[in-house]
C-alpha cells in the first residue's frame, strides 16, 4: 500500500499539472524505478553470499539457522523496498494516464 504523502497531487495551488509531470513526476518515475532495481542489484548479491553451514559448525545448530533466517529477512526486507518503489513509480505514472483520459473526455 502506498502512502498518500509519497505522490504528489495536482491542484489549482500548485503545479500545473503538465508541468508538474514533466518535470518532477517523470523524474520521480525515473528514481523510484532506479531505486527499485538498486534494491533488486543488492539482493542478488546479498542471495550470493547466503552463510554456509561449515562456517557455523562449531556453534551450536540454532545459531546457524538464526543467522539464514536473518540473512532470508535481509533479502526480504530489499525485495519489500524494491515492490514499494515499483508501486509508488506506476502511482505517479497512472497520475498522468488518468489525467489524460479526463483531458481527452472532455474534448468529446
């Protein structure tokens, strides 16, 4: 679910609403998607580096299997951000698709 307070809103105070998406809802579309797959990049590498169970042999088991479930939250928590930047990017981007299916409604 995406916070109301992460995309911007046009209104008759602020941006007009072609400027707003040239030049800031475009560009956010363009950060969050290369933040999202910044996110994906990491937990790619970070699944490459899973602990192995050699190196906790000496420890007693629990402690090995405490370390994959955290090494397992880790890359859930960067594939959880990269899901959250791909839905905030495609909510500013359905802002402009929406606006111009109003546009186009009201030429007819």
């Amino acid at each position: 679910m995406i916070d109301p307070a992460e995309v911007p809103q046009v209104n008759l105070n602020g941006s007009d609403d072609q400027v707003l998406f040239e030049h800031y809802k475009k560009n956010e579309v363009e950060q969050y998607m290369e933040m999202a797959r910044s996110m994906d990049e990491a937990a790619t590498l970070l699944a490459k580096y899973t602990p192995h169970g050699r190196d906790w042999q000496t420890k007693p088991a629990d402690t090995y299997v405490a370390a994959i479930k955290r090494h397992h939250d880790r890359i859930k928590s960067l594939l959880d951000m990269r899901d959250e930047f791909i839905a905030i990017a495609d909510e500013i981007a359905t802002l402009e698709i929406q606006k111009q299916f109003r546009s186009a409604g009201s030429k007819s």
